[in-house]
C-alpha cells in the first residue's frame, strides 16, 4: 500500500484527478464525508488530505510515501525529500513586486515583506543586496501600500491582485508548479510500485 499525501484545495482536486486518470483512482475521496484518510486496496493506495504546506513534512518523515507539493513550499521548507516528477499543474511564479512608481535606492537596506523568508534571503543574497525581511502570513499586498515595506515576495498566478492595488511584478525569482516528491527510504523499499505510478502520472501530465 502506497501512502499518499495530497494538498486539500483546488490544487488537490486537480492532482486527485491526475492520478485517477494514471490508473489510482478512490471514488470515496469524492464524498461529502469528513473523513481524512481513503484507501483503494485493490489499486493499493491510500491517500490522506493535508495543509499543502505540510505536505512536504509528511514526506520526509515517513508518514506519507509520496506527496505532491508546489515548488514554492519545496523551496522555502527544503525538506529531505526525492523530487520525482513536474505535474504541470498549479502553475504560477514566486516574483518580487513594488508599488508601481517605486525606485530602488541601492544605497538604503531594502524592506521585503514575504510570507516566504527563505526564498527572499536567497534571492536577494545572490544579488548581493541588503535587504531587512518582515515575514506576513495575511495578505502581503497591503504591506507597500502601508509603508510597511518597500517590496512584496510573493506568488503570482493572474497578476489581478497586485494591478488592483497598484502594483507590479518586477523580477521572477522562479516558476512554480506542483511536483511529486517521496521519501527517500520508502523509494528504497518500493521504489516498484512509486516508479510504476511516477511513469503513469508522467504519461497522463504530458497528455
């Protein structure tokens, strides 16, 4: 049985869908129950719905074999974890954003404001720049608008947010996507059956 960890929200429906189409479906996962965990024994999978930022914390500590997860929380959490497969799903962009009109005076330490500390501090260290990082966790939009911050980190899907409240993307740090990861002893242990299903939700992502 291949424990599964899937990110609750638009994002899950969608993987869930995925790996319905690769041959690993469990119709129960589409009740309106409040359960958490659903197994198909004859497809043996068991999957479980979690915050997607956990998703990777699962992973790595064995409670889940293989998970999907967004390149975003990959790249700010690192968890010890093999990185398998792109989905091609949820794709958006980690970007840095300002005010439409704001000039970055390189002689002043520049404020980030970011629900992602890591990301930025890595960004902006390759760039040399110093920087003074606020982490958020509400909406970051606000923060520039406020004064709190000279700039935002932050993911950007339509952009409809920042034109709303006057600002723009200005650098892309990276792009992301949903990716499937597993734990690094279970892919010892059943590296059959999580290769078999990497290469049917290869087939099907590709589609």
């Amino acid at each position: 049985m291949l424990n599964i960890a899937l990110p609750k929200g638009r994002l899950g429906e969608k993987v869930y869908a995925l790996f319905a189409k690769a041959g690993y479906p469990c119709p129960e996962i589409l009740s309106a129950s409040r359960k958490l965990i659903f197994e198909n024994p004859e497809k043996g999978v068991r999957y479980f719905q979690v915050k997607p930022s956990d998703v990777g914390i699962y992973v790595e500590r064995g409670a889940a074999d293989i998970g999907v997860v967004g390149r975003d929380v990959l790249m700010e959490s690192e968890p010890a974890v093999y990185e398998l497969l792109d989905l091609g799903l949820g794709k958006c962009r980690m970007a840095v954003a300002a005010p439409e009109h704001f000039r970055d005076d390189a002689s002043k330490t520049l404020r980030v404001a970011t629900k992602f500390p890591r990301v930025a501090q890595r960004y902006y260290a390759s760039l040399g720049r110093d920087i003074d990082i606020i982490q958020l966790n509400g909406s970051i939009e606000i923060a520039p608008i406020l004064g709190l911050s000279d700039v935002i980190v932050d993911i950007v899907e339509t952009g409809t947010t920042l034109r709303e409240n006057h600002l723009t993307a200005r650098e892309e740090v990276f792009p992301i996507s949903a990716r499937l990861i597993a734990n690094r002893s279970a892919y010892q242990f059943k590296k059959d059956e999580i290769t078999r299903l990497t290469e049917a939700l290869a087939g099907e992502a590709a589609v």
